[in-house]
C-alpha cells in the first residue's frame, strides 16, 4: 500500500449486496480516448487515483467539457463499480457549493459505469506544494476555501473522509475545488448536532493514512471533527512544506501520528495560523473545532498580508505545473 493512497472499507463486497445494486459483469465496455460513454465523448486522461481513473469528455447533448470518472480497473473494486460510483455520485451530488466540484450525472452503459461532473481545468494542491512552504497568507486563503466547503457539506450531513492535497484541485483564476467523494459517508440523523458522531462503521480503516485522525487509524468512527483534523494536516503541509508527522512505514507514521506532538517552524508560519492549525491537530477530538465554520471564523481573522504578491508567485508554478 502506498501511504498517499486511500484506503477503501474492507467490507465493501457486502455492503455492495445489502444496496442490492447490480455488480458489473467481468467484461465491460473498454474507456478509451475517441470512445463514447453515453453521451460524452472521451479526451485525454486527466489523472487517475486508488479507485478511479478520470478523462476529459465533451458533453455532445449540452456542449460542454466533463469530467468523466471510471473506475480503475486496476482497482479490487473492479467489479463494484456501479454501487461505488453511484454512491459517489449521490453523495456529492447533493452538495451546491463553488468550492466542490459538481456532479452532473452518472451512469452505466455496456458494464462501464461513470460519473460526469464538472470540469476543473487547473493542477491539483499536491503539484503547488511546495518544500519551503507557501506564505502563511496563501495557505490561510486556501484553508478559507476548504474549511467553507467542508461547513456546507457537514450541515448537509456529509462528511468527506478524505481530504487531502491530491483531492483538491486550483484553477488559474485561483479558486480551489474539492474533488472525490468516493469515501465519503453520511452521518447519522442527529450527528450533525452531535459532531462526534458519525455512521461510518466502527473498525474500518477509510481514507488516507498521513491525513488520518489517531481515532479514525485506531478504528473508532470518523466525524465532523476528524475531517477538521485533516484540513489540519493540508494547511500544516501547505504553510511549511513539510509534513506534521514523519514515519516511512504504515506503522511508524501511525504511530507519529497517535504520539507525537507536531512543532511549528516559527520563521514559515505565522503565529495565527500556527494556533488555529494546532486546535485542528489535538488528539483529543473534543479539543479540536466543532464545526468547520469555528475553524473558518478563526481563518478569517488572520491577517493577508501581501496575498497578491504570493499569488503571483504561486501563479508561475502553477503554469509549469500545468505546462509539465
Ligand atoms: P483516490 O486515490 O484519492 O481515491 P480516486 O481514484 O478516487 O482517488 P479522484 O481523486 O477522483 O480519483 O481523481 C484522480 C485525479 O483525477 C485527481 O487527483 C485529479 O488530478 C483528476 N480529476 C478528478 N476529477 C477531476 C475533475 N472534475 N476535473 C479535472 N481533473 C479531475
Ligand atoms: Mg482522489
């Protein structure tokens, strides 16, 4: 297993028959540039993750550029592909907020299921990171922009599982999206008031070892607040370049991640930013923010100083990013 992968539920083969969705046959239509998937046309591969593998496609009925997302068929979830993808889809297709892509459609033709969504033409955060850190200005505007998306999809009963640098994607206008509900859950009724809840099954490891919460790797149910510990984690890596936990092996960095106390390179981080990136990162989960709209309110009081000179900067590697 590769650390930056996700991890998906174990028990998805049974959860697949209690959905009572249909398993796609072995053999399925082939997904290749210049094919057709209903009625999107197939482009270029734009990337590809653990569970799917995502193209450009031209939208013949609307005339539009998609995204069109398969799944991979290197993947074990192979033959889940439908309940994987439409679950995927009804999740984030409840969801109206700039800063998450939004799904269009989904659908299955010849045993190849898809997803067509919005086309986000940018580089993913993972490329613009970079080893020094970016300025505590840029890493804030970005946290804004997470930490307001995850608000709108907590308050509608969604958590995501796996935010992290490689599920969010930047245009060259400068906005952020937020990509990937493949392991997102719903809470409980309820859950959202009680943000310590969630439904995702006890004992199942999901989502992304480096961005996991200590009670998420020790089994216990995610929540509100291990998303916030995430974001935590996204805006440490984009601030100093460097990762708040060290560890080479699933074991060590888990065990990082459950003991150690990160430290705060004072000359690539300001102070604020600091405090508000330690409360995501308390062990204890009742000492982090409730609601990812507290963690925001504290975002929005840290100063900007000098944002557009960052951005500028952060534009050039952005365009080599792309040009790469
Ligand atoms: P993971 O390994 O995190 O489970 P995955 O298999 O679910 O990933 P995605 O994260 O959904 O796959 O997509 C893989 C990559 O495809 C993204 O990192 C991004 O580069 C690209 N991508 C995904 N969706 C879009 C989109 N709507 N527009 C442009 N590029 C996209
Ligand atoms: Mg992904």
């Amino acid at each position: 297993m590769l650390l930056g992968q996700s991890v998906v539920p174990l028990n998805m083969q049974s959860r697949q028959k209690r959905s009572r969705l249909p398993l796609l046959p072995y053999r399925r239509k082939k997904v290749i540039t210049g094919s057709q998937l209903g009625r999107y046309v197939i482009g270029p591969e734009l990337g590809r993750g653990a569970t799917g593998v995502v193209y450009r496609a031209w939208d013949v009925r609307l005339e539009r550029k998609v995204a069109i997302k398969v799944i991979n068929q290197q993947s074990r979830l192979s033959l889940l592909g439908w309940g994987w993808l439409l679950r995927e889809a009804r999740l984030a297709g409840g969801l109206n907020h700039p800063c998450i892509c939004t799904v269009y459609d989904a659908g299955e033709e010849d045993g190849q299921a898809y997803i067509a969504m919005e086309y986000v033409e940018g580089s993913p955060l993972s490329l613009l990171l970079m080893p020094t850190g970016r300025p505590s200005a840029l890493a804030t505007h970005y946290g804004r922009f997470v930490s307001s998306a995850l608000d709108h999809a907590h308050a509608r009963g969604i958590l995501h599982r796996d935010i992290k640098a490689a599920n969010i994607m930047v245009t060259a206008q400068g906005e952020l999206k937020i990509l990937d509900f493949g392991l997102a859950k719903r809470l409980r009724m309820g859950a959202a008031l009680h943000p310590l809840q969630s439904s995702t099954d006890v004992g199942h490891v999901v989502g992304t070892i480096p961005y996991l919460a200590p009670e998420v790797l020790r089994g216990e149910r995610a929540s509100v607040r291990s998303d916030i510990w995430s974001v935590g984690i996204l805006l440490y890596e984009m601030a100093t370049g460097l990762h708040p936990f060290q560890g080479q092996t699933v074991f060590d960095l888990s065990n990082a991640i459950m003991t150690s106390i990160p430290s705060f390179p004072a000359n690539r981080i300001c102070k604020r930013l600091a405090q508000a990136i330690g409360r995501c990162l308390q062990k204890d989960p009742s000492r982090r923010y409730p609601h990812a709209h507290d963690l925001l309110g504290d975002l929005s009081a840290v100063g900007l100083p000098g944002l557009t000179i960052c951005w500028r900067q952060f534009k050039g590697t952005f365009r080599r990013s792309l040009a790469a």
